[in-house]
C-alpha cells in the first residue's frame, strides 16, 4: 500500500474515530464500572479473554494461512467500536453501558492487542513474522494512535460540552465514512487476490461474528444480567473497532494481508449486527409477554 497512505492517511482516518469516541466520554464513564460492577467485569472478561480463545478455535477450524490468522486474532483483540452504541440505541440496549465498556476497553487494549498479537505470531510463525513483532517501540505506537486522541476529545467536551455534543453526529458521520475508505482502501491494495481472501476469510468472519454477538448476549443472560446490559453487551463485543485493526496491520505492522479480516469483518459485522438486533428485540418482547401473562394469572 501507497506509504503515504500508511503513514498518513491511516493514522489520521483512526485518531478521527478515536477523537470522536472522547467527545462522548467523560471521566465519569470510567467511574460507572463501580456502580454496575457485574455486569462490566462480565463483558470485560468475554472482549478480553473469552473472544481471543473463541477466534483461535475458528482460526484453526478453517485451517487459514498464518498471515489470516494473525489478522483474525488481531481483529480479536479490537475494543468495540463506536458504532455499538448507535446499534444499542436502536435495538433498546443499555447506551450508557456501551460507552463505559468502549471506555475502559480502549485502554485495556493499549496493553491486551499487543499481548494477544504477539503471541498469534509466535504459534502461527508468518514468513516474515521476524518483522511483524509489536516490540515496545510498536507499542508505544499503538498507545499514541489510540490513546492521545480520544484524550483530546475528552478535553474538548471538558472545555465545552455544548460543542462536543455539536460535533458528536458530524463525527460520527465521518468515522462512518472514514471506515469505509479504509475498508476499501485494503481490498483495493489487495485487488489481485481479493477473490481467493474473500474465500478464505469470508465464512470464518461471519461464524466469528456470529459467535461474539451470540456469547456476548447468552453469557451475560445466564449469570441474571438485564436484557438491556445484555444486549448492549452484545454489541460491544461483536462490534469492533476495525479502524484500529487495519491501522496497526498496516502502518504498525506493515503488512496490508494482515489488515484483510478486520477489511471483511468490517463489512459483514453490521447486516449480522443488525438481524441479531431484530431478535434481541423479539426475544425482549416476549419476555414482556411472558412476565405479564404470569402476572394476570
């Protein structure tokens, strides 16, 4: 890919997301994990530790290509994106929620994306994996690109929240396009073999997206979660933040192949986000039934 586009172009595309998430942030979304402590420590440990096992098992089902399978893992190890909350507004979730879980996720992964990509790289062994490494220098990288932007949107609503809210559709807007352009601009650097990725990440993504979105709505359900945690959960943990992925496999990690699961999750994650909303919505409203029903009796 173009250097100038791995250099400049994705790095500014993924500090737009991440300066779009800290306009809606304040410190007090990273407070909110005391107030509602299951249900965040929950969904923390299924984006953090549950998934990266879940992608691994999926990995090895469909026997990818080492290059593939480190993407996938790093796609894993993604902190929801923040498009989860506009899914879990529409299907009834529990916004607030989302945004803690994007809040403290997002830090989180400054650390968990480098410790789960290292080691898909170590068990998978790419060709060039001697370059692939996230060394401390990479690190840092990947701290600044996530980090520093979402700080400086945190000060901009500290400074002037009416603003903040101003910019919070705009910016939306733009990450929505932004993401698009990148998506397109990885299958586009790959044009020549899109075909055969398509292939062989294709079905893998949805069988994973269908995983997360699944885990993430039944695990919290079954421990006596609300159904609107629930689904907010959901969500966050099978929405993720694709920018981030494509940024680090290409201007971190240098290698676009890497970047091409999170291209295609980045497609596909939103039609089967969307059909798992109409039936968390379904499922709640039976429920509503039900409990009612139990009532008259």
């Amino acid at each position: 890919m173009d250097s100038a586009l791995t250099s400049v172009a994705l790095p500014l595309a993924l500090a737009v997301v991440m300066f779009g998430l800290g306009l809606s942030l304040t410190p007090q979304d990273f407070t909110a994990i005391g107030r509602r402590p299951k249900v965040v420590l929950v969904a923390l440990a299924l984006q953090l530790l549950v998934l990266p096992v879940l992608c691994f098992g999926v990995v090895l089902a469909f026997d990818l290509p080492p290059l593939l399978a480190v993407g996938m893992l790093l796609l894993a190890a993604s902190p929801g994106g923040t498009t989860a909350n506009l899914f879990s507004h529409l299907f009834r979730g529990d916004v607030a929620l989302n945004i803690t879980l994007t809040a403290v996720n997002s830090v989180i992964a400054v650390v968990t994306l480098p410790v789960v990509t290292n080691i898909a790289i170590q068990y998978f062994d790419p060709a060039d994996s001697g370059s692939l490494g996230l060394q401390f220098g990479k690190t840092l990288q990947v701290f600044a690109v996530v980090l520093v932007p979402v700080a400086l949107g945190m000060l901009v609503r500290r400074r002037s929240a009416p603003f903040a809210d101003r910019m919070d559709k705009p910016v939306r807007i733009l990450s929505a396009v932004v993401l698009a352009l990148v998506i397109v601009g990885t299958m586009l650097a790959e044009q020549d073999r899109i075909g055969e990725y398509l292939r062989q990440i294709g079905l893998p993504a949805v069988v994973f997206c269908l995983l997360s979105l699944t885990v993430g709505f039944a695990v919290p359900r079954l421990l006596g979660v609300a159904h609107r945690q629930a689904t907010a959960s959901a969500f966050e943990i099978g929405i993720h933040n694709s920018t981030l992925a494509i940024a680090v496999a290409v201007s971190v990690l240098g290698s676009v192949e890497l970047a091409v699961p999170a291209a295609v999750y980045g497609v596909l994650m939103f039609p089967l986000a969307a059909v798992f909303g109409w039936l968390f919505t379904r499922n709640a409203e039976v429920e509503v039934g039900q409990a009612a029903s139990a009532r008259s009796r």
